[in-house]
C-alpha cells in the first residue's frame, strides 16, 4: 500500500487547543507509519504542552515501543514535569 506523508517533517497541530491537538496527533499516529516523528508544540503554553506531550507519547509508545517522538517545546519546564512519566521515547528540544 502507497501511504502519502507530509510535505515537512515536523508535525504542527493547527490548534492551541490542548484536547484538540491530542486528537489530530493521535490520528496521525493512527493513520501513518511514524516510528520515529517530530513535532513542535512550541507555541503552546507550559500545561497545554505538557498534557499533549505525556497523552501523545502514550499514545505512540502503545503502537511504537522503539519509535521516537521529538518535540520543539518553549520551555524546559515542560520536559522536567514530564520526566517521571517518561516512557523513553521522547526527546524534548527548546525553541
């Protein structure tokens, strides 16, 4: 089966919308093959990033125990809050 994937390589949620970002990722992790993904949430508040990022890991961890997510955050507090949720498949940068 052909699967056509985005023209970038980093995933950006059109919403800042917390519940609503977890949904279009997590349709996106249904929908495509992405073991390995990026995606920048850096517009998003600290508590909205961190609500996306621990549902969207889980998410993808369930479907990829190897896979990797990378996230573009704006604030290292949001991989400090995440860190004893750690699945081991995130990796955080900071815009």
């Amino acid at each position: 089966m052909l699967q056509l994937l985005p023209q970038t390589n980093t995933l950006v949620p059109d919403t800042h919308c917390p519940q609503e970002a977890v949904r279009f990722i997590n349709d996106y992790i249904d929908k495509y093959h992405c073991e390995t993904m990026s995606i920048d949430i850096s517009f998003m508040n600290v508590l909205d990033a961190c609500y996306v990022s621990a549902m969207c890991s889980a998410k993808h961890y369930i479907k990829y125990p190897s896979g990797n997510i990378n996230w573009k955050i704006s604030s290292d507090l949001v991989r400090e809050f995440n860190k004893n949720l750690e699945l081991g498949n995130n990796s955080y940068v900071v815009d």
